[in-house]
C-alpha cells in the first residue's frame, strides 16, 4: 500500500518548532508576542536595507513563498529514458 500510513504526524511534526518560537516570544513580551515580533521584523528589514542577502532571501520567501526546489539536472539523473514508435510500413 503507497502513502503514509493512517493517523500520519509529520505535519503535527513541523509545527513542533513553531509552537516553541510562539512560546519564547510570549515568555519576552506579555502582548502575547506581539511586540518583540514586531522588533524582529523591524530588524530583519534594516538587514535588508545593510545589504545582507540572507535578509532579503527571508522577506523574499516570507512575501511571495519560496521557489520551487530542483531535485537535480537531466545530467546528474542516473536513469534517461527514450522511447520511439516506429510506423507500420506498407
């Protein structure tokens, strides 16, 4: 059977980091977060505006989502397939 197995958790997984960022910023700011969230943005725009480029990869992949990542090129593949019909003769 393909797929993942019933009751599949590795989406419950990934927000495991989430739910401890969440808990850090409430534990600096009693806003629930708010405040040193907003500080953190702030600083990752001054970043961007320094030059950094890891500053505006992040606002890149937090505005318009990260790119599509390739897995490798047609040259790196192991495995090329060709496939031909050849035509009834008459």
């Amino acid at each position: 059977m393909a797929g993942a197995p019933p009751g599949n958790q590795n989406a419950a997984n990934g927000k495991k980091w989430k739910a401890a960022i969440n808990r850090a910023l409430e534990a600096r700011s009693k806003a629930e977060g708010r405040e040193i969230l907003d500080a953190l943005a702030d600083t990752l725009i001054t970043q961007a505006f320094a030059g950094e480029q890891w500053a505006f990869q992040q606002l890149g992949d937090r505005l318009d989502g990260k790119p599509p990542q390739t897995v490798g090129s047609d040259e790196d593949s192991p495995l090329r397939m060709a496939i031909s019909w050849m035509g009834q003769s008459k």
